[in-house]
C-alpha cells in the first residue's frame, strides 16, 4: 500500500513538472531573405507602379503596387501577369 502511494505521489509530481527540457523561443524571422525590400516613395512625386492582371491578356486587373505621390500604394492581389506604369 506504501509503495502505491508513493507511486501515485510521484506520477502528480511528474504532471506537474512536465516532461522534457525547456521549450526553445522561436527565432525572430530573417528580414534579409525577403525577395525585395519595400520601396521609399518619401522622394517619388510620379507614380512608378506594377498592375497585376489575372491572364497574359490582362483582361481584369487585380491588384497594384508601388509608389505614388510620395507614398506607398497598394490594393488587391499579384500574379506573374504585370506590367510596370511610369506616369508623371
């Protein structure tokens, strides 16, 4: 009776503690890799923008991105179909 006891008290102390080391932090993800850095627009008073269409035809347009104004311009989505706009 003794040793079921003692072995009951011992399976409460090992819940609680938990079982393996301690949990390891994710690390913070590497900016660097990322495929293009976001472009300054602070010194852009054209717009310089890529549309996106959803064919090689560019039949509908479904998303921008780039600067204008002096600032950041995006909306919608990307696909591989673009084109890029130079407008003064």
């Amino acid at each position: 009776m003794r040793s079921f006891i003692l072995g009951g008290l011992l399976a409460t102390a090992l819940m609680a503690v938990g079982c393996g080391g301690p949990m390891e932090q994710e690390t913070e993800p590497n900016l660097v890799s990322q495929e293009a850095p976001l472009p300054d627009c602070s010194n852009e008073p054209n717009a310089n923008l890529y549309r996106y269409y959803n064919d090689a035809a560019h039949t509908q347009l479904i998303g921008e991105f780039g600067c204008y104004c002096g600032g950041l311009y995006y909306w919608g989505g990307r696909s591989v179909y673009s084109e890029y706009i130079q407008e003064c």
